[in-house]
C-alpha cells in the first residue's frame, strides 16, 4: 500500500472482517514485501481498542506501521495483549 487511500480502504476491509468476531483473540496482518513507506494504520488500531479490548490476546502488525498515540492506547487498554509486534516510531517504547 503506497498511499493514504489505499491504506484506508484496507482497514475499513478488516474493521468489517473482524467486526463480525466479538470473540476476537488474535489478529496477523501479513505483506508480501516490506515497504519503506510509513503509512499508520491508526484507525484499524483505534478499532481495536474499542471493539475487542476484553478479547485481544495476540496483534501481530510486525509488517505494518501504527502511530504512537496508536500504540500507547493500545498498550493501555487492552489488558489482555499477550504478544504484540508492531512497526512504530523511534520513540515508542520510550514512551
């Protein structure tokens, strides 16, 4: 994915996809190719935490890049985060 739209498009797909298992316990999200183009995926993370706080174990978006006020909610609020792999910024753990 390569622009804001795209990403967009692609997170509103999942939001729909996952939004159908209240009982959602892990989530992977896989690219083909690592891309150097950072584009967060922000309201699919926002999606999470409000949706699946009381079920999320494992978030693997090890290929996918969240923004810091993303990660820092997420981390927060979904107490039941076993695993998470994330792409963030230089400052994220940190903060």
């Amino acid at each position: 994915m390569y622009t804001r739209r795209e990403v967009n498009d692609f997170d509103k797909w999942v939001r729909r996809m996952v939004s159908r298992s209240p009982g959602l316990q892990a989530l992977h999200l896989q690219c083909e190719e690592e891309s150097t183009i950072h584009i967060s995926h922000d309201s699919l993370v926002d999606h999470l935490v409000k949706k699946h706080t009381e079920t999320l174990r494992v978030l693997d978006f090890s290929t996918a890049f969240i923004g810091l006020k993303s990660f820092e909610s997420l981390l927060l609020t979904c107490s039941k985060l076993e695993v998470v792999s994330v792409q963030s910024g230089k400052g994220a753990v940190v903060s």
